[in-house]
C-alpha cells in the first residue's frame, strides 16, 4: 500500500504555507537568541521557496521550469541542511529545534507527496 497522499497541488499549498511560516515564525518566535543565523536563514529559506514553487512545473507554479521531481529533490536537501544546521552553528534551545521540526515536517511532506 502506497501512502503517497499529496499531490502535487496539495503540495504546492503546503509550499507556499510553509514559505509564510518561514518568513514569519523567527519573528514571532523570536529566534536568534544562540546564533543571527537561526533568525535570518529561515527568512531566506521562506523566500526561496516562493522561488522554488513559482519555478516548479505543478498547477500552483507560475514559470514552470523546475520539474516536480527536481522540487521534491530541493525539499530533501532543505531538509537535511535543517537538520544539520543546528550542530553547524551550534544552535541552542528553541533556535534548534524549530529547524529539527522542520527538517522531520519536510522529510514528512516529501514521504508522503506523490511523484508525479
């Protein structure tokens, strides 16, 4: 049994979801307090996600430049460098773990999109 519940519209709405939570959790959260980094890596993320999905070739993608699967791959490596980042820049407290929940969000999202 395949549980490859999201399409890739549904996809595309988480994306442009998550790059709104991107931008602006690290305010409400006040992240930065271990590292700037924490802070400002998130809100260029959340940017380049706008990016990624206007470029991606799905219904909610404007350009379509960007295969699907290439998207999928995108997500992947975002979500592995948020999982790393905190070891890298030594990230403290509520700074690491909202990018470890986010990399377990994305890795979830990414299991669970249909490959097109």
């Amino acid at each position: 049994m395949k549980l490859r519940i999201i399409t890739p519209t549904l996809h595309g709405v988480a994306d442009y979801s998550a790059a709104v939570g991107l931008i602006t959790l690290p305010i409400l959260l006040n992240l930065g307090n271990s590292s700037g980094i924490a802070f400002w890596f998130s809100i260029l993320t959340g940017l380049a996600v706008i990016v990624v999905s206007i470029l991606t070739n799905y219904k909610l993608g404007i350009v379509r430049t960007i295969p699907y699967q290439g998207h999928l791959a995108i997500d992947l490596l975002v979500a592995i460098t948020f999982m790393i980042l905190p070891f890298l820049f030594d990230l403290k407290g509520i700074d690491g773990y909202y990018y470890w929940i986010n990399a377990a969000v994305i890795f979830l999202v990414v299991s669970l999109s249909e490959s097109k």
